[in-house]
C-alpha cells in the first residue's frame, strides 16, 4: 500500500532548490536505506552545544548530490568528457557515500561495530542496493573504490576538495550559526578543472581555496572540536562500554531490540551485519539513554542523565600533554565522594589529545597554474598562510565532575 | 555528579547571539522539563517534506526569549515603564510558554492525552517549577493566565503579535528554506508600543505587518497546511488510534514502557500525569513505529513503515467538499485489493477540511494611529489587501494509496 | 590604446556569481553605451531615503541577462525548444532594454527629452548598436518590439512576470535593506513553462505568484512611493523647469556642456539625440546642482541646495485629495515669509496623486492549472487575497517647506 | 527653506536598522559636511571590477555609529564605566572620523592635496564643527587625536580591531559579493573588554580574531589590491598628473570649477582649504574626465576614455621584483607605434609594489586570557596560523597597454 511520492525538487535553505536528476536517483532516495538517513544527525551531539545542529545525513547526501551536479556542468562546460553513464554514476556514488553511517554519525563509530569503519559499511550498503536494482551501481561503486580508470572521479567524492566537505562545512556552519565555516562553495567549484584525469583547481581560486581550509581549521577548533560536545561524545561511548562491561558480569540492561545484535552479542554475525545495521538510527541510542537513567548502576545511571539532561562533564584543554598528578588527584577526589573504584572514576575522569591539519599535503590539493602547469598547493602559494595551514596542531584535554568540598 | 556548564550566549544562526538575561533564567533552562524540548521537534513531520526542519521546541523557546529581550529595550526606550520583577516575569513566561508540548508538537496533541490542551500542560509545569524554585514563578504565571493587571504583557506571550509568532514564523520560513514566511521581526518589534496597558503597533508599521500577516498565511497554505505534511500527521494519529483499537481486542503490542502510561490505560490518573509526561518525546514515538514495522497486524504494520519509509498516501485537495461517492469508490477498490474490512480501510482512506485566516478580528491587532488614537487594524488600513487577509478561506481534502488496477 | 578587460565572470552579491554567455554578449557588455550605465543609478534619488540604494541600471541589466540564462535553462528542460539564436537574442534583448535610461533613471523621464519614452531611446540604441555590429541584433529588436512570432519571449523582456521585474524587486530589496521585496526569483522562474507560445506559470507556484506580487506592492508603497522620495524627485524635476524658466527669460544658467543639447535648445535635433543622449548620466545632473547652489535666483538656489544638502520638503500623504484651502494657506505663507510670487512659490508647495495596482489583469499572468489548461491569475486563484491585488489604490499628497512663525 | 527631515531610524541592509542616539548627532549627519559623504564612494574605482561596490563613505560611517553604539552596551554591561559625555563623544568621534576623505577616497588621496592625509582633513573639519556647534565637539576630538586620558576610547576608533574596520570589511564583502570577507563584527564587539583603560578581547574569541585578520588578508589580496582596480588607479592618478603637465605647459584643460582651485594652483592657500575641500566629490572627477575625453592631447583623452569605457591597461602581478628589461621592450614598443615620447609612454606603462600583513604587531592587539593577563595575540595564540599573519607579504606588478603586432 506503500506509496511513492514522486518530489523532485526539495527545498534547502542553502542553495535554494535541489532537484533530482533522474528516476533511478529518485528511487534510491526512496529506499529505506536512504530514508533512514532522516534519523541520523549528521553532527552527531553537537546539538548540546549548538542548539540548531540538528539537521541529518539526508539532508548532507542531497546537498552533495546537488554540489555534484554543479560540478558535472561546471567540468563540461570546460571541455572535460563526462559521458551519461559516468554523470549517473558519479550522482550515486556521492548520494550514497554516507549510507554506512551509524546513529550519532563519528560519534558512536567504531563503538556499535568494532573494526569496521563506515565507509566500509557504506560499500556493503551499495552492494546490496546494486544486487536491488539490477547492477546499475555498478560504476559508481566502482568509483567509490578508486578502481575506475579517471581518478579526478574519486577526487570529486573523496578528496581535500569533494562534495562532501564544500557541502558539510557550509551545512555545519549555516545550521550552527558559526559563520567562520561559511565557505563559498559555488566559488570554488566554478574553479575546478581536469588535467591529465586529476582534479585540479585553476590558479585564480588560491584565495578561495585559502578561505576554505582556513573556515575548515576554524570549524574543527570551535565546532567538531569543542570542549563541551568532545565530552559529551565520551559520556555517550562511555554508556555503550558501561553496558558491554555490565553485560559481561551478568546484569540486565535495558537494551532496545535493534541494538540487541550489537550490545548483546560477542562477535558480530557478518551475515546479519547490514539488515541488523539498516535497523539502528539515534533513537535507538535515545531509548537506551532513556530507558536506563534509573538503572541500579550509579555509573549508567548517572552516564544516561548528564547527556539526556545536558549535565556535562568540566572540560580543559592545553597545548601540553596533562600532567597525571593532575588527574590522580582529581579521581581520588572523586572515589572518595562517591566511594568508587578506579574501573567507576574512570568513566568520569579521563584524558585525552586531538589533533588536526587544516591542509594534508599527504593527498595534495593541486593548482593549475597561469603557466598550465600542475603544481600542489603549497608550491604554488608562497605565503606563509598557505603553510601555516599545513601544520599539525594538537591539543590535550582532561574531563572530570565538578565536586564541592 | 552532573554540572551544570554556566554558558551565557547561544548561538543562533537567525539572531546571532542570544545571551541569557540572569541566572535564574539560566537554571530554568538547564531543568530536565527545559532540556526535554530538545527532543521534540518544533514541526512535527514536516521534515518529511522540507528535509532541514529538525529544529526544536528548545531552540524556539530561546529565540522567543531573544524576542522578549528586544521588545522589553523598545517599549523601555518609549517610555513604558516595566520593573525589574515584571522583566523578569516576561521572560520566564515566553520561556516556559510551550513546555506543554509532547512529542511531535501538535501532530499527536489531544490523542495522547485526550482533553487536555498544549496550554494546560504549560501551565501544570509552570506551576510545577515554581514550587521546585520557591515561588519564583509566580508572576510569570499571572501574566500567563491573563490575571495580570497589565494586559499588554499577555499580549507580548499571547496573541497575534505576539513573541512566539514572531520566532516561529521566522524559524520556520529559515530552517524550512521558504523564504515566502522571512517576516522582519525585528522591525515589528521597533514599532511596538503601549497605550492603556495594551500591546499596539505604530502606524507606520502599517506595511510590516501587513508583510507580516500576507507571509503567516503563505507558511501556512505551503508549509504548516501542506498536504504531504497533513497525509503524515493523518498515520501517525492513526497509529496511536489503531494502538488502542488492537489492544481493546486484547492484541499484543510494543509499546516503549514511557508509552504506556498513556496509551495502555484507559483513565489517566491525574496525580502521575505531569511525571509521566516529563518523560515522552519524539523518541519514544519512533521506537512505537521501529517496534512495530513487522507487526502481524496489517495495518499497524503498514502505517508504521509509511512513516518511517516515506511512502505517503496521496492527497487531494479543492475548493469544495468532496463527493461521498468519490471516496467510496476509493474505499471498495482498497477493501477488494486488501481484504480489508471498513473499519481498517479508513486508516488508509479519508477526508477532511481546513480552514485559515491570516488575521482574526477578534483578537484584534491594535494600530496607532498619527492622531495618537487606537484604533483596530482593518479600520486603520483601508486597503483591500488587509480586508482579504481577515477573510477565513477553506479547503477541502481526501487522503488514499494509489492502487494499481 | 584601450584595452579590454575579458572579465567572463561578475561577482553579485545577491545571485553569487553571473556569467557572460558569450564573446558577443561581452563585447556588448564593453561598448561604451552599456558602460555609461555604471553612472546610473537604478533608483534614482531613493539614496536619500535608503543610503544603501546606489546600485546602477549597470548592475541591473546584468542581474536580468543571468535570470534569463536560468530562464532558458529551465524552459528547455520542460521541453521548449528554444534554439541558438534565439538563446542569443533573448540575452541580447534583456540586456539592453535599459540602454534608454537618462540620469536617475525614472526620476528625470520625459523632462530631460520630452515626448519620448526609455523604452524608445533603448530602441533607438539597440538599432544603432546593430548597425556597429553588423546586424546581429536583429532578432533581438524584432523580440523586444513584439514583433517576433513567439510572444513568450517578450513575455520575458516585458510583462508582469518577466526577469525584469524579478531583477530590480529583489535587487532593490536587497540594496535598501527593505527585507519585506525579497521575492523568490529562483522558484518563480522554476515554475515558468510555455503553452501555444505564451508565458504561463504553473499552479503549483500560485503562492510564489502572491507573494511576487504582495512584495511588489509593498516595495511601491515603502520605496518607489516613499514620500520622502516623492518630494525629492519634485525637487529634481523643478531645478529642471526653473532652468528653462530662466533661460527663457535671457539669465544665465551654469549648464554642463554634455545637457546644454538638452536644457538649452527649444527643439531637439533627432539626428543629434542619440549621440548626445549617450554623453549624460547622474554626474550630469549633479554638476548643475553643485554649479548652481550660489545662483543669483532664490528658487533655483535653494532648489539646489535642498537636494545636495537633504534638506528636503514636508509631504503628507492622505486618502482623499488634498482640500485646495490647505494648499493656499500654505502658499500664502510662503509667499509672504520669502517674498515669491505665484510661480516662485509653485516650485516648493505642490500637490498630485500616485495610484498602484499589484496586478494588473489587463495584461494577465496565466496559469497553467492541474488540467492543463491556461486560465488567468484571479481565476485560477479564488481567494480574496488575489482579488485584493488586482485592486487600484490611489494616494494624494501635498509637499510644502516648514515655516516658523 | 530647507527642511530637516528627522529621521530617527536608518535601514541598513547589514545590521537591519540603525537608530541615531540623539538630536545633536542627528544635526551632525545633517550638517553639509557630512551629506557631501553620499557623493563619495567607499571603495573609489573597485566598482570597475565590482559592480556592486557603489556604497559609500556615509554609508559607512553610520554603520560604524552603528557598531560603536554596540561597543558601549558590552562594555558597560561588563562593568567598564563610559559615562554619558564620553558615550556622545565616541559616536562623534567614529561618525565624523572619515570626513576628510575626498573624491574616490584613497584612490586620489595625496594627489589632489599633496602632503596631508584624510585625517587630517578630518580633524580640520571636526575642528570647524565644534565652532559652529559651540564646543560641543571638544571631547570628540581629544579622543580622535589620541589626547585623552583613556587611551581605550581612541583603540575603539583606530586600532587594529576598531569599529572602523569592524564596518567597513563587512560593508566592502557585502557589496562587492566577495564572501570571504563577511567577518563576524557582532561577536567580535560582544568579546571586547577594558583593562587597564585599553581595548583588549577576551581568549575564546581567539579564533574569531583569527577568522577576523584572515578575512582581511584575502579581502586584500581579493579585493583591495585587486589587480584591474589598481590598474584603474593608477590611470586616475595619471589623469591629475597629465592635467598638472599640461597646465604647467600653458595646454588648456577644461576643469571644473570646484576642482580648479586644486589643479591650477601651484600651491595651496590654507585658509581656503576647508571650504573648497567641502566642495569637491566624486562628481567632480567625472565631470573631469568626461570634459577632456576628447581633448587634444592624446594622453589625457586616452586616459579618460579609459577609464569612462573601462578599457583598462594589462596588469601582472609576481613574487619578485619586476626586470627592467622586460619594462623597456614593452615601452620601446608602444613609444613605436603610437608615436609617444618618454614621457607620455610613462603614463601607460608603469610597475610598483604593494605590500601587506593582515596582522601588525607594532599596534598589537590584546588579549585577555583565561588568568586575567594581558598578552599580545601572537603571544596568546601558539598556533602556526597566527605567526603566519603577522609576516609581510610583498608583491610586484607592472601594467602596459595591449599592443597588436
């Protein structure tokens, strides 16, 4: 009795008007597979800090595929040779690239399912929807891979310039309202061009190119980064290894049916892997939140508050590793008040280093120059901005309770 | 264990900077009941057609706080003397105005707790908060329940001028992508004023607010009343209606236990009513649908995976009411095709109308006029555009799936 | 020696970024008629009222040829055939409709040449840019005088829907900060198709259509009818007449040698017009204010001096004309505080009235409706806001300088 | 007769309104001084390569009128008392900064006064508004020559994070449409701080400033230094130099009255200055340059035509210094083929540098970190990004006309 509503233009706050490029694209949106998406926050819970940081990997898989449609044009009307079967699959690659999330987005990966990363998952997912619809994934899949010949393909799915990230930073930063992250995305792809089947920026774009690793840099200090979502992540992994740990001595957790397969069991049955994974989204989290913040363990218990009712941890960050004295005292306090040992206050207390690059030479942006030659990034630009983006800075950080004497 | 982070400002991608005005108002908005309203959405399904409105009660509440901050400064400036303990009151009354909301705001009101309003249950917290804060919120629910002396501050919390307005029209028309709704809130607010104790705008504000109505009654024609939208909120009422029905016959159902309460029993005992409604949201409603997607009984089954999988019904709409005969064509061809019965067939098929006015006389907007005199706004403004937007304009609709012959 | 500049992308802020089509577009955008537009401003002496609203015909005309390339773009993809040539002349057309603009736009028309209309002049350019570019134009002007067999695309040039207007509503919009002209060109162009040669709008965008036209009428009656606009252009529109006024009776004017071609001679040499036509703008007019402000003559002193100084006139506006009684009080005042005659007094205390429809049926928007078939606005839009805006709504005024007593 | 129109409120497209504290301001922004600021462009010749960029120097000084009313209400909301004297002294001191700015603001500044820059005009002019408003200005101008005891005062009118900047990058990336430099005035205000009676910003705006002194940078290298907008200033300045060359050669040049006093002088009279600077504006170099398009001279025609058509000269920018080699062979060419002297070829071939730091220690700013210390921002901030903006960046260009074979 399931009905299709065939939409094909959906309205976004960004770029205004999105439309569907064709039917088979529709159909995938359809599936739910993709629909589910709808339920998974794309910032995982930096909402507890940025209360208009609730917009979904749905709405960032539909704002790359438009990004990608810009990008087609814009490389076609430059003379690059995009034939219709490569413009379908590069459309389906990039809508699809996100399928392998898990609820809360980065902020559960790697804790529901242990070793396998998402776009691992977001493989398995294409694969299946390949085996669906008649192998017509079969090239985009193909591209995701990095296994078809033009790799300027992959560039525009998985690079330091994709759709993905022109698309996510403008999404974060308009949705937080940090306007630091407002990078002009239209600019910059309107500046894309292939050479030698590499993606490439022309010259005239260094300043754009230098605002949008800069915008990146400061999204990742002020927003993916910040002090009070970092702890509220590790309350949230803390829940799901505080449930592992108390399944593991024999008592009951108030688990959800979903997410049974993946709590409750040891090893993970690879057969069921993708149908049991189709099944979760942050609201199975929620319940699991919800329906243990009574729970007779004061460690669970007291994990499913400080995130449901936004009770965080105290977070410090500096430019030196923390000093383990520091944090010794800290958990002695701590054991003593609420007469804990060191497994409990470890939950509470921990300590951590985050790191990041604006810029990876690693896998190099590069620069067509006035002169038509390619050039990475760093060469072509002499100032000492373009550099300064390309350092390593790291930080460290400890969390704890605030504890009245 | 818990903390409370003291943050000051919250950002805001529509006013930039809301800064909290005093910590009494800051513990307000750090209580469990406060913080619930981030898990309930401000829209209810829309996001089902606009895919960016997943913003919340909680991020609303904020803004219309920043609203009330504004007006207090404007009518201060003109003269309108409003103490401290007033200030005060205004601000933890358009705070706290929308705390009745359950999950999915007004899509499921009346049918979780039957005969009891949004308003009411605002109020029961409120009454609630007050004692938990020693009386603190006395005057806030004065002005609330319009017992207070001053009638212009109700009009500031309620009515059609008033703060909510003002940041849910722009809240939605921003998050939602249509610009149609984009009012200039913080015009209308610099042309407020006080005349007798009652709220009134300054005659050259005339055009504002005629904007102002013209794009309230566009959101409503093209978001709020949008039939995609309406045909959603139609299964999900009749989920929770076939919940009751199957488990009158004695079928099994599962229900998350926060559900129950409500949905199990057949009186609500008043005394648990407030606890018991601190404790749903939009989540337990998800995990109702997720729960029963493969459900043995057909039509639960179905109307749960419509929902989630965004496979709608289709949706007419006209100018008059639709013919009996229609419908039962309609109806004996789903009957057929299904094996259904009547009663399980108008889970799927059914009619309805709506109707709207972009101003009602009755709760007249109060226009002063260049002579100083107060006068009510279509008698203000004699031009035709005005006298349109008071008329009520009604449509007519029926909901069916699409079944091939 | 001069070079050309071979800009292919401008920068705007309101659409991002616009593209030149094409070499001969661009060399038309170089010509020296196209170029004297940077010195026009778009909205006349509006600066004076909203001092952010310097933006020229200049900028306009490029607005209007990128809303024509979506246009294109969005016609062909429903299956209109519009080849190559016409492509290019629609641009060419939609370009150049402006050329005919003298200083300030609207607010000199018919004073500077009398008798002839913009539109004329922009005909008369467009044919003598023919002529220089080797009668490439000429389907362009056969669009542009409606004489080409397929009316849907004057309908793009010229009618109540065309990128004209959906330029100049949301540049002015944007320009002077009145956010309530915000129209949603993009979504409106989306909705834009052909049938039997005639521009029509789809159903699905009779809200967009309203709020087009709601805009419109609100961006009048606060901006283009701004009273304090209104009386500005009085003033500019005397200076002129007093300048022939004076000429006539033998005093000497300090007149730019590019307007004495215009101020000085009784008759118009049409063989000369064009070429002399091309040599004014703004500065112009600006060049006689300042020249002019010590003048011996009071009237055209003062007149002077109030518009570089924005010491302008009282005006009040009223529903009913303005009672002859109250205009001769005034006069009298006047005359005897300054010592003017009747005439001299004639050029600071006047009266007129403006009138505006926002839709005007007499040349219909058409709709083409669920059924297919193409009905006019307000029959496809029952409700009472469409009436509304099809309705005159006329204003009188009357401006006078304040007199202490 | 004039009329002042009191108006209270300014609709600005940036911050939405901008209300005038108070009536003496108001008479301020009256004053002719003042009006005269319409008629001077922000960003002098840009507009050649931004159309937008018509917004001018009174534009921007009620938008920093704007931003300093800000200032005061987080500063005192801090704690920091500004009483009411020094309040109205600020906003004079900020609106009236900039009037010493003459026709196309830097691009002829030193050229048609030689030997003193704007502010000193300004001050001048400042100086003479105090006698006409009976000393009221006297605190505003100690403040303005860095002579009052609270040296704060002065860094919120001219320092490196001043009101001035805070407006006018916003202002120059909002009309020019070039995104990057949409910095965040309204948080950076709400950081700043006094200690010590100087301007400091509290370290969580660390990032903030970065994104501040990053935005500039590119708004620089963008926009600013803009290769055709400094090509087009160098062919304006030429324009007043051939003009001195010819009149010094006995040559006629036809120049406006209001410019004469300017260019046909040797040297000026002092006590003239102020009274014929007030008289000159934009409008006057078009005057000037539209009256000789055609003279005799081939230079100065070819100059001016150049300009007006916009038929730019060729511009290269590079790394290092410019080979005088390179120079001679485009010289010797054009000497060749348009038959031109030494002398007259100097006019259309030239080189120079220009030079930048986003960052300027020598007047550092401050920061007020987390232990109540001031330091200087490098010293606060470890990262690499900031170092970066601290270092000069140089650049090299030379322009010469296109020459055909």
């Amino acid at each position: 009795m399931k009905q299709q509503n065939k939409l094909k233009i959906l309205n976004d706050p960004i770029y205004g008007f999105i439309s569907i490029p064709n039917d088979a694209i529709f159909e995938l949106i359809e599936h739910p597979y993709f629909q589910r998406l709808r339920r998974i926050t794309q910032m995982g819970l930096s909402y507890l800090v940025y209360p208009g940081a609730h917009h979904t990997r749905f709405h960032h898989a539909i704002g790359c595929l438009h990004l990608m449609q810009r990008a087609v044009q814009v490389l076609r009307s430059k003379g690059i040779v995009i034939d219709d079967v490569e413009e379908d699959a590069l459309y389906k690659a990039i809508l699809l690239h996100d399928l392998g999330h898990g609820p809360f987005s980065h902020a559960l990966e790697n804790l529901i399912i242990q070793g396998i990363s998402h776009e691992e998952i977001s493989l398995l997912f294409m694969q299946d929807l390949n085996a669906q619809f008649n192998g017509s994934l079969t090239l985009a899949i193909k591209i995701f891979q990095g296994k078809y010949h033009r790799p300027f393909m992959l560039d525009l799915i998985s690079s330091q310039l994709d759709m993905d990230r022109l698309d996510y930073l403008k999404r974060d930063s308009f949705y937080t309202g940090v306007a630091e992250g407002n990078i002009n995305s239209q600019r910059l792809i309107s500046m894309l061009n292939v050479v030698d089947d590499r993606l490439v920026v022309e010259e005239k774009a260094l300043y754009s190119v230098e605002n949008f690793l800069s915008g990146r840099r400061l999204m990742y200090w002020q927003v993916y980064l910040h002090k009070t979502g970092i702890g509220a992540e590790h309350l949230l992994q803390s829940v799901v290894q505080r449930v592992h740990e108390l399944l593991d001595n024999g008592v009951t957790v108030d688990i959800p049916t979903t997410l049974q397969f993946f709590l409750s069991n040891k090893t993970i049955d690879r057969s069921q892997l993708l149908e049991r994974f189709a099944a979760i989204d942050d609201t199975d989290i929620f319940t699991l939140l919800k329906s243990n913040q009574s729970h007779s363990d004061l460690v669970l218990r007291e994990l499913c508050q400080m995130i449901l009712n936004r009770q965080l941890l105290r977070i410090k960050f500096s430019n030196t590793p923390v000093p383990q004295k520091k944090l010794d005292k800290k958990i002695e306090k701590l054991k003593k008040s609420y007469k804990l040992n060191d497994k409990e206050a470890s939950y509470f207390i921990f300590h951590g280093e985050i790191s990041n690059s604006a810029y990876a030479k690693a896998k190099p942006i590069l620069i067509l120059n006035k002169k038509n030659k390619v050039v990475e990034l760093t060469d072509a630009a002499k100032e000492p901005s373009f550099k300064a983006l390309a350092k390593v800075v790291t930080k460290y950080y400890y969390c704890y309770p605030k504890i009245q004497d």
